[in-house]
C-alpha cells in the first residue's frame, strides 16, 4: 500500500512538470528514459563489438560534451582518453628500424647451408671465403650463427661423407679389367681383353685373340702401361682366370699398382667390368655378325669410342665418360642432326645452326 502510494506521488509529480509546458524540462525526463533503457539493455545484451569508426565517433563526439554529461555513455571515460592516444600514436608512428646489421637473405642462408653440407671439414671461416671468391659478403659470425642455428656443428665433430661420397674417392685409383668371348659366324671364338677405370667409365681396349697366351696378355699389360692410361691407379681388379698369369700382375707391380683378385665364383665383385661386357652385347655385337678378327677389332673399337665419348651414364649424371667438349646453349634456330655409326647401329645426335 506505502509502495502504491509512493509511486502514484512519483507519476503526479512528473505531470506537474510536464504539463507547465517546459521544453527543457521535457528534453530532461525524455534524456532520463532513454538513459534508463541503455541500462536496462545492458544487463540484457552482452558487451558491444565497436568498429574502428564507432571508437573514432565516440572519442571525438564525446570531448564536446562536458564531464557531468559523459555517464551515459557505453564506455567509460578512461576508455575514450585511451582511444583517443591510441589515434594520437597511430597518426605520428614511423616505421621502426631494427638495431644491429641487416638480416642475411634466404638465398645467401641457403648457400652457406648447402657449403657446410657438401663440405664437412670446412670451417666457417673457411666457407665465409669461399662466399667472397663469388662475390658475397657474409661474415664469419653470421656464418657460424647460420650454422649453430640449423643443428650443424664444428668442422671438426660435423658428420663426416657418406659410404657413396667414401666409395666415389676410393674409385678414383681403381682399374678393373676382364675377358669376354666372341662367337663369329663361323663359330670361331675371340677372347677380347678390356680395362675400365671405376670413376670415370672410360674403356681401354686391349686386344682380341683366339688363343690368349701368358705372353700375349702380358703384352697388353705392357701396352696399357706405356701409354699413360693408368695415371694415379692403385688397384687393378681382375677374377681368377688362368689366363691372367704371373707376368700379367708383375707388370702392374712394377707400376706400383696393387693387384686385387675377386672370390671364386662371385662375378659380382667385378660389376662395373660384368656391367659393360653386358652393354656392348646388347646395344652391339648381339645385333651384327662377325666375319673375322679385322671385323671384330674395327667393330669394337667404333663401339669403345662411342661409349667413352656419346653415350650418357647414369652414374655419371647422365654424361659421358669423355665427352669431347662442353655442350653450347641451343640456339634460337638451332637443329638436331644425327651421326649413323656401324651402318646405323648406334646414332649420335649434335647441335647444328640453321
């Protein structure tokens, strides 16, 4: 009964004053039912989302009205002072400058990378010198801070190459040598006689005969020797065979070149020689038939030649084993033409300018 009282006084008074037909007054309870409803749907809807242009509105709209007036905004006046430096700072902010030396490029990072990788003894100091020889300039620190930063170590405790860079090396000194027969068309056998270097592929050819003596494989030994093929060789690879006697490997031994012999019956052990004996046989004498020894030895030694100088390797990154001069850049116009080698047998394709 009280709270009815109270209330119905509360409506009487506002008629009072709305009905003395005061504009102000009016604008005045107007302000404070709409300021009521604000509350009122702030403890319904959740906080509101503004836009940068509602902050920017806000902050500026709100320094013309005076402080006891700012109550009834949305956000507090700590917020709006905020707001406001925050449009200050952006409108005078430039752009920031890192301290210290400018950062290193990723193609110079990857550069000193892949020279660490493919050179485990050398130090940074001695990759920032290979980097000046091409005309880059990194520091030793940024290349040490480079290599710290993806897990590579010292020269010294880097890993150290791999069994296919070790095997590769090793090769380089190696010779091996081997026989294969070949069947004429009147079924008379040749025993051809043939040296392969392991790093290079590169195929000396002997000699064929049809009666291999001691004294002739001896000869070729001797031949081998006089013209300079063997180089740096350290090892000479051959299988047991009979035909391979003691004057054969003393000639080597003479040279300073050690003679490796393979395990009974393990061909394998000799592959690169087994790899070539297979070649020239598919890609040659398998598709020709032999008169004689003049044929046989004129036959042989296109093919030699052809394999040393023509036909790419797959070990060798698909190259030749001696190709005889660096490959030009196509032309605009240029033109493919093909060499026919033993009647058409093998093809050889060269660059020609139209």
């Amino acid at each position: 009964m009280l709270l009815s009282f109270v209330y119905l006084a509360f409506v009487f008074v506002l008629k009072l004053l709305i009905g003395s037909g005061r504009a102000a007054q009016v604008k005045d309870i107007e302000l404070i039912v709409l300021r009521h409803q604000l509350e009122i749907l702030r403890r319904q809807v959740e906080r509101p989302r503004l836009r940068s242009s509602d902050c920017a509105f806000l902050a500026a709209a709100s320094r013309l009205l005076p402080p006891r007036r700012r109550h009834g905004l949305l956000v507090t006046p700590q917020t709006l002072l905020r707001w406001h430096r925050a449009l200050v700072r952006r409108r005078w902010t430039y752009a920031r400058v890192r301290p210290g030396r400018p950062s290193i490029d990723a193609e110079k990072r990857e550069l000193v990378l892949r020279l660490a990788r493919e050179n485990p003894r050398w130090g940074y100091q001695r990759i920032s010198g290979e980097l000046s020889k091409l005309g880059l300039s990194v520091s030793p620190s940024t290349v040490r801070r480079l290599l710290a930063g993806a897990g590579l170590g010292p020269a010294p405790r880097r890993s150290g190459p791999s069994w296919r860079a070790f095997l590769r090396a090793q090769a380089a000194s190696i010779v091996a040598c081997d026989f294969f027969t070949v069947e004429t068309a009147f079924l008379r056998r040749y025993y051809v006689l043939f040296f392969i270097e392991l790093q290079s592929r590169r195929v000396h050819l002997a000699g064929s005969s049809a009666h291999p003596s001691g004294r002739w494989v001896s000869q070729q030994a001797r031949n081998l020797s006089c013209s300079g093929a063997l180089g740096d060789v350290r090892f000479l690879i051959h299988d047991r065979d009979s035909k391979f006697v003691a004057g054969f490997d003393e000639v080597f031994h003479s040279e300073g070149v050690k003679v490796i012999l393979t395990p009974f019956r393990a061909p394998q052990a000799n592959a690169h020689a087994e790899r070539f004996v297979r070649t020239v046989r598919t890609e040659c004498l398998d598709w020709l038939l032999i008169l004689g020894p003049r044929q046989l030895d004129r036959v042989l030694r296109v093919f030699v030649d052809h394999y040393n100088s023509e036909r790419p390797h797959r070990a060798l990154g698909r190259s030749p084993p001696a190709p005889p001069q660096p490959t030009p850049p196509p032309a605009p116009r240029a033109t493919v033409e093909r060499t026919d080698r033993l009647g058409g047998l093998l093809h050889e394709y060269y660059l020609a300018a139209a």
